[in-house]
C-alpha cells in the first residue's frame, strides 16, 4: 500500500461509480487495546460485501482523510482516517488507515466481486 496520493485515490474511487460494488467497511481501535490498557474501551464496525451503488465518491481533508461514499437512494457511507490505498492485482481498491504504530484502524474495500471469506 502507498501514501494517499489525493488525485490518485480520487480517480480510483470514481471509476467505481454507477455501478453495484461491494464494500468491506471494517473500523478497529484494536481487540488488544484493553489488553495494554484496561482503560481503553474497545470498539469496532464491521461489514462485508454489502452491495451499493454510490453516484459520488470523495476523498478530503488533510492527512488522515475522510472518504465518502453519496449512496444513488440518498444516503452516505464513510471513512474516516485513511492514510494508504492501493489497487490490487483483482481491481479492488483497498484502503486503509494505520495508527502512529501501523496497526489497522479504519479500512474501506471496493470491489465489483464479492471478497473470500
């Protein structure tokens, strides 16, 4: 995975649109977090190959960013705090957020096919 190159990211996240895709939106502070911390609360999302159609897709702000995804029945999926993307070898389009330790914190998948289980 690389850097969010806005402009990049942006073109990838509009050739997706119009069409049904499906989505991984997963968001994690970490099933170690209370591990280290017992004062941490642990809290997560997680969906997978939920299929959508979004008319409008954007990628803002500084650095984490937020991506948006404008849903063709009106509502709005996002993400906040993206920081790599890429993509992948099968034409999804993978992006994720990692913590100032590189751990996982928020990640969003594209895909015009369903991901493996």
């Amino acid at each position: 995975m690389e850097i969010v190159n806005l402009a990049t990211l942006q073109q990838y996240i509009d050739s997706f649109a119009g069409k049904d895709i499906y989505i991984h939106l997963e968001t994690t502070n970490g099933a170690y977090a209370s591990h280290f911390d017992e004062k941490i609360f642990n809290a997560g999302a997680f969906i997978r190959n939920i299929v959508v159609n979004y008319e409008l897709g954007k990628v803002s702000g500084e650095a984490p960013h937020r991506v948006g995804l404008k849903l063709a029945n009106g509502g709005w999926t996002y993400a906040q705090g993206i920081t790599h993307f890429e993509l992948d070898g099968q034409g999804r389009l993978l992006m994720a957020g990692l913590d100032y330790e590189g751990k996982l914190a928020v990640a969003l998948e594209i895909s015009e096919t369903p991901f493996a289980y």
